[in-house]
C-alpha cells in the first residue's frame, strides 16, 4: 500500500496538469491564426479580441497572484505543523 505522501505527489502533478491544460485551452490564439471573418453581421465581427486579451491576461495575473499567496501560507501552514510533529 502507498504512503500519504506518495499519494498526496501524485494528486499534485494531477491537479497542476490538468490546470496547465486549462489555461492551455483558454489562452489566446496568435494574431496569425486567429480566424477572420468577413461577414459584418456576424458575431465574430463584433467580438473584440484585444479587448478579450488584455482582460483574459489581467485576470490570469490575479489568478497567479492569488495562487503564489496561497501556495505561501501552505506552506508556512504545513512548516509549522511539521515542526510541531518533530517537537512532540
């Protein structure tokens, strides 16, 4: 039978990937491959990427920023409930 830790590993790398795979899908398309469309009633002509981009990156920096701050406090959350565990 595996250990915690050996689990606990293994539902991280699976966590990470499958937030890597996320942003992957949602990220942007580059300029030369976006698809343009010449009908002006479409609603592709009225969707503004670049407006789409700087709103879709400002919120994955708020959510990387979010994600560092929380990884900070786990980890001085499971410091001190280790070092606790080596002192008793």
């Amino acid at each position: 039978m595996r250990g915690w830790r050996t689990k606990f590993i293994f539902m991280l790398i699976v966590y990470f990937a499958g937030f890597a795979t996320a942003i992957y899908t949602l990220a942007p398309a580059p300029d030369g491959k976006v698809a343009r469309s010449s009908d002006k009633n479409s609603p592709l002509s009225q969707f503004d990427s670049e407006q789409f981009v700087e709103s879709f990156n400002s919120g994955m920096h708020k959510c990387l920023d979010f994600g560092k701050e929380a990884a900070l406090r786990t980890a001085t959350i499971v410091k001190k409930k280790v070092k606790e565990m080596r002192d008793a």
